[in-house]
C-alpha cells in the first residue's frame, strides 16, 4: 500500500504545492492522478519513490515511512518514470540503457540478457537495440524510459505522463500492458492529462486541484462530471459530451468510453423499434 497522511510540501522558495492530502492506494490498483498544471500532480507522485520528502506529513510505502529509507532502497519497490524521458536516459545504446538497472542491482547475465530482451519486444524496441537512445523520437524514448523501470520488476509503478508522444497503436499496446501488469498485482499510478486514454482504461481517478484532492472515484464517474470539469479545467472525453447531447433519449450520462456508448446506443435504437 502507498498512503500519505496529512501531506505537505513546501519547495524553498516557500510555495505550499501540496496541502494536507490524504490517501491511500491499494495492492495491485491501477489509478490516475488528474487535474490542472501546476495542481501538484508530479510533486505527489515524486514524494512516492522519495524524491520529495514531505514538509509536513508523512508517506508510507508498505507501511514504512519514506523519510527512513534511502531513495535508493526505495526504488527497488517503486518505478518511477519521469514525464521527460532525457531525465533519466544516459547510455550510449537501448539495450544498455534498459539493462542498466539489473547490472546495478547484481543480477547474473542470463536474467539480465532475458529481461532486457523481453521488455524491449513488449514494449516494441527491439529494432532499436543497438542505437543510441537519444536519436530516437520523443515517444521512442519515453518507451525506453519505461523499459528501463519496468524491467526490474517494480512492485509499484508510477508512470508521469506516459502517453506523450505515442500514436494511437503505441497507446493501445500500453493500456493493454498496463492491465496486464495490474492483473499481475502491480499497483500501478499514472499522472495524465489524456481523458481518452483514461476513458479506455478506467481506473480509479484522483483529481487534485491547487494542492488537494477534490475528487476521488470510479473514472467514469469523475469524467462525466460538469462540475468538476469545470472547476479543473478538465476536457470530458468525446463519448461523455457525445451522450451529453443525446440525454433526451434518456441515454446515460455517466459513459465515457467508446464500447459502452455503443452499447448504450443500440439498446436505445432496439427499444425505438
């Protein structure tokens, strides 16, 4: 579990970002953190891997509290991939790159070269094994980023944007995936500002606002929501406004996705026959 209690955090130069926030997030989760920019979404999710120590407050990761482990202890426990994948990209190839972290952490060769190898085709890398990350496109990197986490096997995983840059198929492949690495018991956190790719997945939202958290449901509860898309500056996803317009057919106004709105429809269309 990742809970923090009565969080805050203040940055030098004095601005309160977080502001008493609490929550808790289960084993095995899959949830979306929402919202505005500079609502505090990245600072939230750095005090998760212990970039950022609280400045009142605490968080605890399996119930020990971040201030007593090293970031580096941290880490074997919780991924974090940062929303500009060169922050965190430094070899001179992917494979070294995505390898990097079982070496350091002393896994033997063969683990090694089987980790590597199958993160990099899941993930939809391995043409680009040998070339040097930094000649990749955006989105190319932020996969590489993610290998490079994901490969040593997280427990939790917290990606920062991760659909930045990715065409349609690339998100596709990543939803899928992320399901699958909730199905394995991960929990898994993403920051995002992308309500399509949110819609599809339906994750539990948390929808921070100047420093809080102002809401905290089922995806499609919080994305049909006017209010709150409203007081956060938040784009409903097309199906949600789509089912909006059609209310008085007495379609539900809590769709979000694609397949439930065609659902939805098809069973209006049987009835009007």
């Amino acid at each position: 579990m990742i809970k923090t209690e009565m969080l805050h955090f203040a940055y030098p130069t004095g601005d309160e970002v977080l502001k008493g926030i609490d929550l808790e997030i289960e084993d095995s989760e899959f949830v979306a953190i929402m919202g505005e920019n500079g609502a505090g979404k990245t600072t939230l999710i750095k005090h998760f891997n212990g970039l950022n120590k609280p400045t009142k407050g605490r968080v605890l990761i399996d119930g020990v509290d971040t201030r007593k482990r090293s970031v580096a202890s941290i880490s074997r426990d919780v991924g974090l991939v940062f929303q500009n994948p060169d922050h965190q990209l430094f070899c001179e190839t992917v494979k070294e790159e995505v390898s990097f972290s079982l070496k350091n952490f002393g896994y033997d060769e063969a683990t090694i070269e089987r980790r590597t190898n199958s993160i990099l085709e899941t993930l939809d890398l391995s043409e680009y094994c040998d070339s040097s990350p930094f000649t990749l496109s955006g989105g190319e990197r932020k996969r590489v980023a993610l290998a490079s986490v994901l490969v040593w096997n997280p427990k939790h995983v917290v990606l920062d944007e991760p659909t930045i840059g990715q065409d349609y198929l690339q998100k596709d492949r990543l939803r899928n995936f992320i399901l699958q690495l909730v199905s394995q018991r991960k929990t898994v956190i993403m920051v995002t500002h992308d309500v399509e790719f949110v819609a599809e997945c339906k994750p539990r939202v948390l929808l921070l606002s100047r420093g809080n958290v102002v809401a905290d449901g089922p995806a499609h509860k919080i994305l049909s929501d006017d209010g709150l898309a409203n007081q956060c500056s938040l784009i409903r996803p097309q199906m949600s406004s789509l089912m909006s317009s059609l209310k008085d057919l007495g379609l539900a106004q809590d769709v979000i996705d694609v397949y439930t709105a065609r659902s939805c429809l098809l069973e209006a269309f049987r009835k009007v026959r």
